[in-house]
C-alpha cells in the first residue's frame, strides 16, 4: 500500500470549507485506489497571524517542506488588509512559494461544455477554450531584492522594485512550459514586454535559444499588452502561454474569469524537487465565508493536480476529475456557477456528491 | 481668426492614411468653426529610422515642442521588430512622451450603441459601457533609470527594470484622475498591487490622501488581478480607472477590446503644460497599410479630443464627434467594424463621409 503525508492549509475564509472537502475527497479516492495518506493541518494566513502572529510560523513551513504534498485553501480578508506588509497574508503565501521554491506555477483555464453559458463571453467565443497559463512564480518583481522606500533629491518620498530575470531563471521556467505544451497540444505563447524592458529582453532571448530543444512545439511571442486584449478577442487562439509573475498574475486572472467560472479552476506549484503546492485559483471570499456557500470543486480539482503531479498518482487524479464531471453532469451547481434548471447545492452536499460520484 | 500649429507625426503602416483622413476633417471643422491650422508634417518611427537612422529626430521633438498640439498616426512594423532597443520605433514613442512630458494619458473604452455586437462580450455585458482609463505615462518601470544587464555571482546574465514612483508623480496624475472622474459619473478606482509592492503601497497612501479634496468622488481601489477579472465580469462597474505605466498599458488594451471596436478608440496624453499628444490605441497594422481599409475614424476622434483637451474648443470637437456618430448612423462601416447590412467603405470614403456629415 501507497502512503503518502499530505500538509493540509486550510487558511481563512471559506478556506476551511474548501480544504475539508478535499480532504474527504482525497480520503475515499486513496481507499479505493490503495493509497493512504496522512493528513496534517498547519496554520496559515490570517489563521496564523491570529494564532501566533505570523503568516506562516516556522512549524508550518517545516511541515509542508517534509510532506509529500501540500494542498492550500485560500488566504486574506478584511480583518488584516491594512496590516503592515510582513504581517498581511498574503506575505504568508509569497513566503511559503519562495520556501518550497515552487517556480512554476500551472493554472488551467478551461471552459466546461456544462458550464460555457457562466462565460460573460459570447458562446461562440469561450465555447472550447482551453488555455494552460505557466507563471513563473518565485522571481520578478514580486522577489526582487533592490525594493522599498526612498527619499530624492527634490525631497519626494518614493517607492521602489525591482524586475529582474537571470538566465537560469528564465531556463527552468521556460523548459516546463515547453514540456507542457508537448504533452497538450504542441503550441507556447511566450509574453513579454521586449520592445520595453531589459528583463523582458533577456526573457525572450533564453525561451527563442531553448526553442531549438523543441522543434515539435510552436513557439510565439506576444507582448503583454496584446495579450491581454487577445485573451478577450478570441481566447481559443491559445494552447500554453508561458510568462513572468507579474504578468502571470494578470493573464492567469483575466484568462480564468474567460472562463466564467473560477469557482472549479485549480492550480499547481512545483518545484525542480520537493513537494508541490496545490490550490484553487479563487480568493477566500469572506464575505460567504462559514456560510456553507462556497464552490469547493477548484480545491478538489487542485487535489486531482495534487494526485497527478504531486504524487504522479494518474489514475487516482483522473478519478477525481470524472467524478466532478459526472457531479456536472448530475445537474449539481453551487450558487457560482447556478443556472436555471440546475440543482443548487451548498459546499457540503457538493463534496457528499462528489463522494457518491467517486 | 484664432490660428493653432499642429504637429503631424503620421508614422508607420496605416498611420499615414488615417492621419491624412483626421487632416481633412480638422482642416473643414476649423472653417466652419472660425479656426485656422497649420500643419507641419514630421517624421517618427520606423519611417524616421529609414529617413535619418533615428525614431525620433531633434527636429520632430522641437517642432512637436513648439506645436500647439501634436497628432500621431501609429509607429512600428515587422521591418524594425528586431532593431536595437535605441533604433526602435517604439522607443521613439517613449521618447516623445518623456520630450513633451505628457505624464497623463487618458483612454476612453466606450461601447457604442451602435457597435455594441462588435463585442465578443454579451450584449448585456457590454451595453453601456463607458470607461475612461487615466494612465500615468512617463514614469514607473517603463523609465526608471536602473536598468540594464548585468551577470550574478554565479556567473548567470541577468535583466533588470525598476518600477519607482515618488509622491509627487503619483499626486500629480492622481489630481487629473480626481478631476476626470468629478466630470464623469464621479466613481475613481485605483488600479495596484500595494499587497506585495512598495511602489503601488506609496501609490496607494497618496491616492487615498489626495481623495479628501474631493469629497464628491467615490475611491475604491483594487489589485490588478482582480481588475483584469472585473473588466471580463462586469465592465460596467467602472467609471474611472487610475494606475501606472505598465498596469495601465495592460488594462487600457484590455478594455478597449471589451468593447469590440479598438478601431474607434482615440487617446489624449497631457502634461503640465505645453502641447499634448494625441493619437488612436490601436497600432501601425502593417498586414492592411496602403491598402485603404484601415478605419480612420480612432485618429478623427483623437483629432476631437485634440480640439477638446489640446486646444480648449470644446465646440469644434463636439462637431467633430457628431460628425462620427452620424457616419455610423447612416451605416457606414469599414472591415474592422463590418456587421451585415452596413455599408462597406475603405478609409478614403469613411473620412469623405465624415467631411458630409461634419
Ligand atoms: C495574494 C497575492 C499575493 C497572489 C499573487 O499576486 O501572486 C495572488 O493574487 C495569486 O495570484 O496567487
Ligand atoms: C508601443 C509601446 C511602447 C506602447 C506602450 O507600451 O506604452 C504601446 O503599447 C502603448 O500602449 O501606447
């Protein structure tokens, strides 16, 4: 029998709701696939700040570092948004992705056939789509060390960061992209801003130099500009996109809101070793949080991506991943993704469908 | 008599065209209004690199300089896509922008109700949107001045930006968006990403300090993930957007296509004092040039605007805008915003329409 440790991170919000739905997901998938996992739930967020005043205590990074995997809920809200910068959650989350130096980070963006009409797209036009959007996730101006605050000659206080992208930076995150269009359908979109910034230069010279490796893989650029009008004109025209932080930050959104549907959009980050980390793309809505509300499908789908390639458990990610189909198809929506006709459901009676569809 | 100069930067691929189209229409609005131009013609962009080896020539700088106002065509083209960063057309742009200093850069995205199909949104998503995007423009990571390449201590190349801004260039764009937004619906929403940068955390203190001048307008502020989210999901909760250089280079593009028609989308850059520099969003469109089907009507409306912000004739613009909209009345269409049952027209005889109607 399989065993593998799995940190749990339920973070704030309706976090929690999410994360304990996927666990019991995860549970029944292992008893019938002969996988047992441990589960360990850490503090994270708003959740540790509260509890011991951090964002992310030393125990929980540990923990994730030793586990097999790690699956997060979501983090932030109202209550620490003015925080200072090194008690917000979010600076939690950036220290946890630069602690398990997940690099790359994976966000599918695809149109259901069930859900197209939740698309603020025209059918015509989000009708297929299927974008994998692969952000560099642990560099950039989100890491860049020359950053803060300053006062100038003129006497103005400023502010200040830094983008910046080495070589072998650009390289790992590059040579996952291309495997992943590889293995989808044989197309990358690399975006940058080169008729602009130095670090957008340097990007695209290193991803054109590793292009020569795969010569089965088209390779485009796009500036990001462009590319955000694109996503909107006719998202269809992309397979895999690969791009900075910042702009990965922007891209992934606008492509998941493409969809209509972020409430069933997961995402992986992984690292060249070491256990990935898992969570669904959407925010810890506190404004529904505790209110058996939430759509816990992104956090059990980041589970399916948790099986695949956290674990390289195929067989059991695809059974997770049929049996939200067949939830789907069964008619169950949460209120998110709710059209008339359909049946709607809460955050628990979801997860107990899925159960029943596993 | 009052007599104004204009500076005419026609540039690259359709620029000429549609530029000699905005020509015409000024040329007969400014008869009918008691106005006289001149208008100098120089060259920018790739057509001054053919020309003189550089995009943008002292003498376009100085005559632009000495204009009352300045109206731009498009720059750039595959011929010159991979030039040196100082021999391409679009650094000549920046170094116009920086030349004149025109720090604010203001793009309507307005779907109207004559092109609201052209949208690959929803008709209920897109009806009525009306966005103004207030972009800062001649600073942040676009021209901090560290920047380069360098190689780290493990021997890897690296490239660098610097996004940096100081109190008083944020004050100064955010008082024009205060004031845009004041003559509009009075919502202001500011565009950053103050959870992980301290340069959008000082935009963010000077932006909330310059609201308690005004009272009248409603501040919210949003991260700019989520604001490429909300543009796709609900357009019309916008009325103003402020943000920087490179949020705004993203998001004005992406509105504009939320509105289906970048083909009808002028732009207006300001500064301080001296002349502003007008011109449409959309590009140089090498694919179509001389071929009289690029739609001239964003350079006729960013002649309008040139009227209104540039010169203070508020009338002459208002004809001029007229003058358009009385065009799509009647029908006519060029390719880019075609829908069966229009009329057809190339560039030519859209701008003969718009002298009609004028
Ligand atoms: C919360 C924030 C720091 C984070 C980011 O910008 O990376 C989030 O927007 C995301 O995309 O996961
Ligand atoms: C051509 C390019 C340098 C420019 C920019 O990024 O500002 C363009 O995209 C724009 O928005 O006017």
């Amino acid at each position: 029998k399989k065993r593998y440790s799995i940190t749990l991170l339920p973070g704030d919000g309706i976090g929690p709701e999410v994360v304990s739905v996927a666990r019991n997901v995860l549970k029944l998938t292992g008893s019938l696939e002969g996988i047992e996992f441990s589960f360990q739930e850490m503090p994270m967020g708003g959740a540790a700040l509260d509890l011991v005043g951090v964002p992310l205590p030393d125990e929980t990074l540990s923990a994730a570092r030793q586990a097999d995997a790690v699956l997060l809920g979501a983090i932030g809200g109202y209550k620490w948004d003015n925080n200072e910068k090194h008690l917000k959650p979010e600076t939690g989350l950036l220290q946890i992705r630069a602690g398990l130096n997940v690099f790359a980070n994976l966000r599918p963006a695809v149109v259901l056939p069930q859900l197209v009409d939740a698309s603020t797209l025209k059918r015509e036009v989000a009708e297929g789509v299927d974008i994998m959007v692969v952000r560099e996730l642990t560099g950039g101006i989100y890491f860049g060390k020359q950053r803060g605050f300053g006062t100038n000659e003129d006497g103005h206080e400023f502010g200040y960061n830094t983008e910046v992208y080495a070589a072998n930076e650009v390289d790992r995150i590059a040579r996952v992209a291309f495997e992943t269009a590889r293995k989808r359908r044989g197309k990358l979109c690399s975006v940058d801003k080169a008729n602009v910034l130095e670090a957008s230069m340097l990007w695209r010279k290193r991803v054109i130099a590793m292009a020569a490796e795969y010569p089965d893989v088209e390779l485009s650029h796009m500036y990001v500009d462009n590319a955000a009008m694109q996503l909107v004109r006719n998202p269809k025209q992309f397979d895999t996109i690969v791009t900075n932080n910042m702009f990965g930050d922007i891209l992934s959104d606008e492509a998941s809101m493409i969809t209509g549907s972020i409430g069933m959009l997961p995402s992986a980050s992984l690292g060249a070793s070491g256990p990935g980390l898992f969570e669904p793309i959407h925010g810890s809505a506190p404004d529904i949080a505790g209110q058996d509300k939430a759509n816990p499908l992104a956090t059990v789908l980041s589970a399916a991506l948790l099986l695949k390639y956290g674990l390289g458990e195929e067989n059991a990610a695809k059974r997770v991943e049929n049996a939200v189909l067949n939830t789907l198809n069964k008619g169950f929506r949460t209120g998110d993704i709710y059209s008339a006709g359909a049946k709607l459901v809460g955050c628990k009676e979801m997860g107990e469908e899925v159960l029943k569809s596993l």
